[in-house]
C-alpha cells in the first residue's frame, strides 16, 4: 500500500520549530513560546502580524528576542548578536 503524503492538518508530520508545528495558530503559538523558561510576552513590540517576546534559549544560545511572524514563521535573536 502506497504511503500517503501528510496534509496540512498533520501538523504532527510536518514538523516545526521551537515546538511549534507549522500551520499553527497564532494563540496556540503564542502559548507553546510562552511556556519556555525566561520567555516573556513583549506587548509592547507586538502587533496585528508579528508576536514578539523577551528572553529564554534556543539551542544553549541565551536569546534577546523571539518572533513570530506569518512572513518568517519563527525567528530568534541570540543575546551575543543583540
């Protein structure tokens, strides 16, 4: 039986990055960045488009900021670039 190609409902298939699957939604997402340690929501940079937040990780990087935007997805800033 030929394998079937994942759909954009399997987000599970699709992979992702920081935890968040593509094609989640903006609050979910918001949700999963938020549960990271050190991470905090920056309202005040946020807007209609892009969601922005202050501190955390990735990767044993210490991170200035973390964006979420539907142009780049995922973005991070390690705070040794800041």
């Amino acid at each position: 039986m030929p394998e079937s190609k994942p759909t954009k409902n399997d987000k599970a298939l699709i992979g992702g990055f920081m935890n968040v699957a593509w094609g989640t939604s903006r609050e979910e997402a918001m949700k999963i960045i938020s549960l990271r340690d050190g991470v905090v929501f920056d309202a005040k940079e946020s807007n209609q488009n892009d969601i922005y937040f202050n501190g955390g990780t990735f990767s044993d990087f210490q991170v200035h900021m973390i964006s979420l935007s539907p142009s780049c997805t995922i973005g991070f800033i390690p705070d040794s670039l800041s």
